[in-house]
C-alpha cells in the first residue's frame, strides 16, 4: 500500500498537468503564432512604464503566457515574427 501511494502521487500529477495544459498547446496554430514577437515588444514596452501594483500583476502574467505560447509555436516550428 505504501508502494503505491508513492507511485500515484506523480502519476496523478503527471495525469493532471496533461489535461491543465494541453487546451493551451490545441490553441497554437500558424495564425496565432505570426505576431507573437511583436505582442511580446508591446508588454515589454508597456512595461517600462510607470503603472500600479494592479496593472503590474497584470503585464507580468500576459508577458508569461505570451512566451509559453512562443515556445509551443517554436515547438511546431511556426514563424512567430
């Protein structure tokens, strides 16, 4: 019994974390991938601005998503200027 709450716990993780991110990697298509350089120019712009604790949460997680969704158009080899 003990075996096998040692070996669920990451196989439970591992089950999870596929279904938590795979709707991010179904979104990716060549589209959605051509101006992501250019999005991510403008957060960071947008960043070196003055701007609230609020607003600051804000552009740190977009910034975030942006380059995740950056690696995965890398990972289909999607052009992403």
């Amino acid at each position: 019994m003990l075996i096998l709450n040692k070996l669920g716990v990451p196989f439970a993780f591992l089950f999870l974390s596929h279904v938590v991110f795979a709707g991010d990697n179904e979104k990716i298509n060549a589209h959605s991938c051509a101006q992501i350089d250019n999005k991510i120019a403008k957060v960071k712009t947008a960043m070196e601005n003055r701007y609230s604790e609020k607003r600051g949460q804000s552009l740190r997680a977009k910034l975030k998503g942006l380059q995740k969704q950056k690696t995965y158009c890398k990972r289909k080899n999607f052009s992403t200027s």
